[in-house]
C-alpha cells in the first residue's frame, strides 16, 4: 500500500506534534552536523518544510525535497510569510535529479522505511550517495529497532482541542515493520482514519546498508540530546560520509 | 449509584463476553468441579453472576445454583439465558456485601475479578462472609487479576472501537448510530501505591455525545488474600496461576485461590 501517497496533507500537517520542536531539532541539526553557511543542504523528505526553514531562518542555504504537493505548498507558503528563499522541490526520494550537488542531506525524523521493496529502501540511500557531493555527509534519523521492541505499547490516545486523537500500533515481526492506525474522532462527530507502515531497523542493519551504498566513517548518536548510542536508545542518528 | 453499577453496563457486558476464549467457560466450570471435588446436586453460589455465563453452565451438570447480581439488568439477561438454556436457576438481585447466608453452599464461586469494588474492610468482610455461607466441608474459589502482573504490565491508556455486531443487547449509545459513526470507549488509569488501587477513567464517545464513568478496583498480590482468608477462618488455601494449576508468578495474570471451610 502506498500510503505515503494518501496521508502527507493539511490535515496531518494539523496533527502533526512535531510542528513545535522545529526549532529544537534545528539547533540539534546544526550541532550534529557542524554546519558552515556555505554549505548546500538537502533537507530529504522536507514536508510541510519545518526543519529546512528553520535552517533557512539561521541563513544556511537549504533546498527542500518532497513528493507530497500539498505539503509543498505548505513549505512555499510559509517560507514566503518569513521572507525566505528556501527552494523546495517535488520528487520521489527512489530518484533524486541531483548529482554531486549537496555538501549535506537530512533524513530527519523516520522518513526512511517508507517502502515495501527493501530494494527500494536501499535504492534511497543509493541516491543520497550521487546526491551529495565527495566529502558530503549525511544526518540520518531512524527510530532503534532495540528501544521499540522494549518499550512497545499497542494503543494510545490523547485528548487534544477539538479531537481526540487515537494511536494504535502494530508490529510485524516477521517484516520488522510497525503498522500504525491514527484514529482522529472530532468533537463536533467525525471520525478519520490515517495509515502508514515504517521498516524498523536495528542499528547493525542501518549500518550495513549504508556501508554497501559506499558511505565510510559512519558515527552514531542514541537520541536528540546527543547522547552517544547505546542498545537502549530511542533513536538511531547516524552520520555518515561520500568518501572523497 | 457506585461506580459499578455505572460501569457495567450492557456496553461493558457483551465487550467482555467478547473477550473470552472459547471454551473458557466449561474449563473453568471443570476446575471448580475439581479443586472443590462437588458433589452430584451440591449447593453452588455464583456470587458477581453477570449474565449467568457460570451458574447457566453449572446448573447444566445438574448443580444446584443460585446466582447473585446487583445489576437488574444483567439479571434480567441471565433469567433469560437460563430459559432458553432450559435449567433452573436462583437469581437473586442483590448487593454482593449484604448476604447473609448460614451454612448453606458446598461452594461460593466470584469469578472473573468481581473482587475489589469496594472498600479494603467492606473487601475484607465479604470474605468474612463467603465463609459463614459456606458449609462445613465448603469450598471457596476466588478468580482473580494478580497485583503483580497490574505492576508489571501497567498501561495507563487504553481504548477501543465498538462495531455493530450485538444482537441481544440495549445500548444506553447504540455502538453504531444510524449514520455510521462508531462508539469509542477511551480509557485512562493510574496506579496509587498508598492504596494498591487503580482508579480509573472511561470515556464513551460518539459523534459529539460522550458520557464519562470511572473505575477504582483494588488489586490484591497472593499473600494479602492468603492472609485475609486465614483471618475469615478459611483453612489449606491454595493458588495457582492458571486452569492447569500451575504454580503463581510474579507475570501470572489471573489467580486461582481455593479457600476451604473444614
């Protein structure tokens, strides 16, 4: 099911809990990555464009890349309302139109393990490695595999201003992938439902993927205080280089 | 009204009923035949009966049965449980604290964790009581949830989606109204340490309708029942983490604790 297609719009974007720590995983970004303003960023499935105008806004030089439309117009939107130049660029992450052109990519916050075909997970990675240029790093940003499967709780729901937003997730193990329902009941009567699934990696798995994509020197941070890894981190921050 | 009496609901009922494996019935009616040794045409109270899922079942071997609810609602489904099962059965609607039984009952069953409604001493009483109903030679089974595993496996959110899939049953909210739109039941918790309890909040949604109930059961670990079994008199009390009588562990989810009047 290609339900990235189906879910990436204004009413995830309403929902969406990450909008307020934009300016947080910015900051952490920019230390992780030790950015210089002359830097060509790719901000790789950019959404509605929180974290590449954030950056925008610190004067680093970013492009957005998404393949949601409505989200795009969101980003374009918001850019214009600061003032920004922030590029922002549709496409599929399985073919990115640049080549040796970024000096830094961020795949922040899950956008990775969006396919079915592992060949197509890989095939991201793949082109992140042409996209950037020799030298170039990237900031990967994965839940671990390790703290999912430990602290793993079916459902959840929270009661916000004028829904009530249910969680349920389910993992696979067999496809190592967590299957996840949003249930939004509005006050005022109507019930929504928005599905995805993400691949979930260990990070041994991580790893060997982006050694066969060619990346060297990969280093590892276990979460967004940049604390090192450990088995029981929550995330999987991995950074890792073209070779020159 | 107590909270119980809010709870549990017809909602509440068929959600249950819908949560039991199939066969659970008859293994458990298997057990208190066991572990009680009953005798043909022994006097059995079914005390928390519900809709009647054990007394019917007892009553089908040929026991003697008298199921106590204070929910007249669910009496009323029992009583027509047991018609259309074609056995005899005494319902009595009544408050589980208020029996006053002498000596009456082979055995006392409170299945299903029908134990910790109420206050630690009114908790503490019914045992009490249970005892005095019981006769010389009587057995008691108590089933319930294990403290240890509520500690263990403590989730303080929870919900669910009701469909329309109840035949039987009146609905203070239809699960699904004519328009299509579901009934969500959302639940939240907190464990209080002073107390041992879990109170509880559930909200019924649907469309823009909601109705608000709350829970607040204690949970008992195996040695506090031991103890409040001995104080009401019960002597060789035993527990065992499943039908198949194996040992109880800290992950053991329901308990099987036997209490006998010797």
């Amino acid at each position: 099911m290609e339900w990235w297609k189906e879910i990436f719009g204004e009413l995830y974007f309403k929902i969406d809990g990450a909008k307020k720590w934009a300016h947080r995983d910015s900051e952490a970004i920019e230390l992780i990555l030790e950015l210089k303003k002359e830097d060509a960023i790719l901000d790789l499935a950019c959404g509605y464009g929180r974290i590449a105008i954030e950056l925008s806004k610190k004067n680093y030089m970013v492009m957005g890349f998404d393949l949601s439309q409505s989200f795009l117009e969101l980003a374009k939107k918001a850019a214009k309302r600061e003032n920004l130049a922030v590029q922002f660029v549709r496409g599929d992450m399985r073919r990115i139109p640049f080549k040796g052109r970024f000096d830094c990519i961020i795949n922040w916050q899950t956008s990775f393990g969006y396919f079915e075909d592992e060949e197509d997970n890989f095939r991201v990675l793949q082109e992140v490695y042409w996209a950037l240029k020799p030298g170039g790093k990237l900031l990967l940003d994965v839940v671990n595999r390790n703290n999912l499967i430990k602290r793993f709780a079916t459902k959840n729901w929270t009661e916000r201003e004028d829904y009530y937003f249910l969680v349920e997730d389910k993992f696979n193990p067999l496809t190592s992938r967590l299957e996840t329902d949003w249930i939004l009941i509005w006050k005022k009567g109507d019930v929504r439902k928005l599905s995805h699934s993400v691949r979930i990696y260990s990070l041994h798995e991580i790893r060997t993927m982006l050694k066969k994509a060619g990346f060297i020197d990969i280093k590892v941070l276990g979460n967004y205080q940049g604390e090192d890894f450990n088995a029981a981190s929550s995330r999987i921050i991995t950074l890792c280089w073209r070779g020159g | 009204m107590e909270w119980w009496e809010e709870l549990y609901d017809d909602i509440r009922m068929r959600e249950m009923f819908e949560k039991i494996p199939k066969g659970r019935t008859e293994a458990q009616v298997n057990f208190v035949e066991k572990v009680c040794s009953l005798k043909k045409r022994a006097k059995i109270l079914d005390l928390g009966c519900g809709w009647g899922r054990h007394s019917i079942e007892l009553a089908k071997r040929g026991y003697k049965v008298t199921g106590l609810e204070i929910n007249p609602s669910y009496i009323k489904e029992a009583k027509k449980r047991a018609s259309s099962a074609e056995v005899a059965i005494d319902f009595v609607e009544k408050d589980m604290r208020k029996i006053s039984f002498k000596e009456e009952f082979d055995a006392i069953v409170l299945l299903w964790n029908s134990f910790g409604y109420f206050s630690d001493e009114e908790n503490e009483n019914l045992i009490k009581n249970i005892y005095k109903a019981l006769k010389r030679g009587g057995c008691f089974l108590l089933e319930i949830i294990n403290r240890d595993w509520i500690v263990r496996h403590f989730t303080s959110k929870n919900w669910q989606m009701l469909d329309d899939t109840c035949e039987f049953v009146r609905f203070e909210i239809p699960a699904v109204d004519r328009t299509g739109v579901p009934t969500f039941i959302l639940e939240e918790r907190k464990f209080i340490p002073e107390e041992s309890r879990v109170k509880g909040k559930l909200t019924y949604i649907q469309g823009n309708r909601r109705i608000e109930k709350t829970t607040n059961f204690r949970f008992y670990s195996f040695h506090e029942i031991r103890a409040i079994f001995e104080s009401a008199g019960f002597k060789e009390t035993q527990g065992y983490g499943s039908l198949e009588e194996t040992p109880i562990e800290l992950d053991t989810h329901l308990m099987e604790i036997i209490g006998r009047k010797l």
